[in-house]
C-alpha cells in the first residue's frame, strides 16, 4: 500500500540529477518507494510536469533552514545537491550544504545521499603554481566547496552516503561544450584532457543509480560510491560524436591554460577541473566505478547510446 512506502525527498527535483530521481522513482511503482520533490516554485512548469507523474510536490528554500526541514519531515530518505553555476558562488553552496545536512538531522532522515565532488585541495595546496588559485581560496570553486562540505553531513552523525558524480554528457547540449564549426567548416571537439580519460555520464543516470543507493539501503551508509557510464579520451569521444553526427569530427586537445583564457564566465574554474581531472586521471578515474555503476543501474547509458537518443539536440554552429 502507499501508506508502507518509504517516501524519498529530492532536493533539486525539477533539475538534472533530482528529476532523474524523482523519475526513477515513479517509474518503479512495485519498488516500494514514494517521491516528494522540493522545489522552490511548485507553480513553475516542470514542477507540475512531476505532479502530474505522480510526484508530491512540495515548497521549500534551501537557503531557509525552517523551511526545508518542514519539508523533510516525515521521510525516510532524502537526496541533496547544490547547482553551483545558479550563483557561482562556494560560500553559498557551503551554507546550502549546512542547511541540508541541519534539516535533516531535525527532521530525523534515515539515509541521506549527498551528491559530493573532489576538494581537489587535497591533492594540490593553494601554493602549488601549476594551477592558478581562484577566489584567493580555491583551486576549482564547484568542486572545492562540495567536498569541503562532506565533512557537515559527518559532524552532524547524519547515515549519508557521499554521491561522486561524473562530467555530464548533457553538457554537449546545455553547457555549449559540443562540437562547434571551424573556418575551415570542420567540426572540432574541445577539450584541455590531452590523451587522459573523463569519465561521463548521463545526466537521467546519475539520478537512477542514486535510487539503487537507497534501494541497497544501510548497506551504502558511510561509503563514498562513485558513478560513470563510461571513462573516453577525448580523442574517443570525437570519435563517438562523427559516427553519430555522420561527419568528421576533430579532437581539439587544448591546454588548460587556453580554456581558463576562453573568457565565458566560469572558464577558469572549468580550466581548473579538467587539467585536475587530466593531471590526477588515476585516482579520479579509480574513484568512478562503471561497473559498480551499473550494478547499481543495469540501464547505465554508454555514450553511444546517449548520443543515439541526443545527437539531435547538440547545436553545431
């Protein structure tokens, strides 16, 4: 019956990752699961889309503590994460991370899935010249404050697990990453990783394997579970855009110094993580699992795939 399910809060329901969630869930009836989706604006138009699969849409602002925990109470299971590029801001995304991990607490959660990134700190201090430092406190912004916020969910004792989410293949289309048209009318694809993997994933399957998180329950508590679909050089992703694009495709291997200087608002951050990403691929990489992905998703999307169902959407020009 309804009333058994475990009901699931999704912060962010109405974005990439928390409406994939929300999605997963609805779309698995029998799995013994409700939805609540949080969002700041229920009148807003994918809010009623949710309300309309069957979401419980509720009202609520991460930056008003009172107010999300009011919307937490009662649930079993709730899934946080912050959209840094709304504000470009990490003391904010910091104090949204607190707000969350307090609400919860308050309202008594029993599995929170906190979807987390690298401090890339940890692996090169602010001193260290290869990299610029940014905001005079940071080497990559949207990650640094994520992973510095892993350590609010544990001080509170909240039964998290952290969430280490991949490059989202969906940025080929939002984000303006796609292959673009040179002087020459060839395409190029480009990407400051020289010859080292990223690991991707689509966007829909982050939010699918963070319901198999919570389906796996208390066994996932205090891990820190990674997720791809797959791990390609840039080189192989050109590769993958002309065999779906039916053109050639060229692999523009930039440096990172060329991307930070690109001039887009938030080149210098993106310039930041990808030379991260390309300069500690090993540990990076080791940390996302595909396999386990999919174990966790058994409809983990290859690129390919992703590209079979999205080559449409990727503007060009």
């Amino acid at each position: 019956m309804a009333e058994s399910r475990k009901i699931i809060a999704v912060v962010g329901a109405t974005g990439a990752q928390g409406g994939g969630l929300v999605r997963a869930i609805l779309d698995d009836p029998d799995g013994g699961f409700g939805v609540r989706a949080i969002t700041r604006d229920v009148s807003s138009g994918p809010a009623r889309q949710l309300a309309l699969l069957g979401a419980d849409v509720v009202a609520a602002d991460i930056d008003d503590e009172a107010s999300l925990a009011a919307a937490l109470e009662g649930v079993h299971g709730a899934y946080f994460v912050t959209f840094y590029w709304a504000h470009f801001s990490p003391d904010r995304e910091k104090a949204e991370a607190r707000h969350m991990a307090a609400a919860a607490r308050a309202a008594g959660v029993k599995h929170v899935i906190w979807s987390t990134l690298e401090d890339t700190r940890q692996w090169i201090a602010l001193s260290d010249q290869r990299m610029p430092t940014l905001m005079g406190s940071y080497k990559v912004p949207h990650f640094d404050a994520k992973g510095e916020s892993n350590k609010v969910f544990t001080e509170l004792g909240l039964p998290v697990t952290f969430l280490y989410t991949s490059f989202y293949w969906d940025n080929l289309i939002h984000f303006g990453m796609g292959p673009k048209k040179g002087p020459d009318g060839q395409l190029a694809f480009t990407l400051p990783m020289g010859d080292k993997k990223l690991p991707g994933i689509a966007a829909q399957d982050i939010g699918k394997c963070a319901y198999g998180i919570f389906k796996k329950g208390a066994t996932t508590l205090g891990q820190s579970i990674g997720i791809a679909g797959e791990q390609l050089t840039g080189a192989q992703m050109a590769a993958a855009l002309a065999r779906a694009l039916g053109q050639p495709v060229n692999y523009n291997a930039v440096s990172p110094e060329a991307y930070r200087g690109f001039g887009f608002p938030g080149a210098d951050d993106l310039g930041n993580m990808f030379q991260f990403k390309r300069d500690f691929e090993e540990s990076y990489c080791a940390a996302r699992s595909v396999a386990q992905s999919r174990a966790l998703n058994p409809a983990l999307q290859t690129f390919d795939a992703w590209l079979a169902q999205n080559k449409d959407r990727i503007a060009l020009a």
